[in-house]
C-alpha cells in the first residue's frame, strides 16, 4: 500500500492486505504510496514518537504516539501456579496495554506477553528471577506508542504446609 524510505532511524511497521502500521520511536521515515520508484511528490514525513496508519486510499496524517506506560506496582498471588500482576498508570487515549517479559535486555528471550484493555496485566507460571519488563500502550487506530522497560525481581509467593 505504499513506500517506506529509512533515514537512520529506529522504526516499527505492521502490514496485513488492508493496511500499514508505522511508528517511528528515533529518527524520521518518509512514506509514500507511489510503488516502484523513490519520488517526493506525496511523501510524507514522519518523525520521532508519531506514527502513520498508511491505507490505500485517504490522507496521510502522522499523530503522536503515546507516551509509555509508567508501571506503579506489582503483586501475587499464592497456590499452585502463581499469578504476578503489574500495574501501570492510565494513559490517557490508551485503547489497550501490552506488557512483554523476557530474561534479557534486547528482548530475544521473551518468557510471556499479555495484552489488557485495562492497566493491569497478569501472569502465571514465572519462576523467581529478575526479568525485563517492556510496556507500551495502543490507540484507537492501532498504534503502538513508546515502550518502558523496567528490570523487576519477581519472587512469587509461596503458600505454606503446616
């Protein structure tokens, strides 16, 4: 559905046949739906921390991405399978949440991943360890916006035989 020219910059996109996601985090894209040859005639410039839903037809407007959730607690639950939950700030303008935990820095190793439409996303089945943590929230187009990351020591409660 359309072009995408990279500028050094650190990008995400999304396609399916209906529509591309694009959401610049460092940097700035140009995107244009001319296919084939690179033209500047109906690019659009997208800059850091705004993003672009790119459809085949319509205006090109990139908006803001939201900013990243701040996480404001975290607790458990006792029994067989233990349940972390995280809880992160309301966004205004969030239609969900995503929260990703991996066991290390890049995030190649990502143990779980829960999407909420509400400020809190819940986990089970984690050993206790020290894990990273990103978060990031969605608009009502479907945008991803910037990510946190936090490193958590989870140590999941225990219930006790008498």
């Amino acid at each position: 559905v359309g072009v995408l020219g990279v500028r050094g910059t650190h990008f995400r996109v999304r396609n399916d046949d209906e529509q591309s996601v694009l959401e610049v985090l460092d940097g700035e894209v140009a995107a244009n739906r001319e296919q084939g040859k690179p033209t500047t005639e109906g690019e659009v410039k997208v800059d850091a921390r705004h993003g672009l839903l790119l459809k085949k037809q319509g205006d090109l407007k990139p908006v803001e991405l939201l900013a990243a959730p701040q996480l404001i607690g975290q607790d458990g639950q006792k029994g067989d399978a233990p349940v972390w939950s995280l809880y992160v700030r309301p966004v205004p303008g969030a239609q969900r949440y995503r929260a990703q935990v991996a066991t290390d820095k890049a995030f190649m190793n990502i143990k779980q991943q829960n999407f909420s439409s509400a400020p809190k996303m819940s986990f089970t089945g984690l050993k206790a360890s020290f894990y990273h943590v990103r978060l990031s929230a969605y608009d009502e187009q479907g945008l991803e916006g910037e990510t946190g990351v936090y490193d958590i020591f989870y140590y999941p409660p225990t219930t006790q035989v008498r």
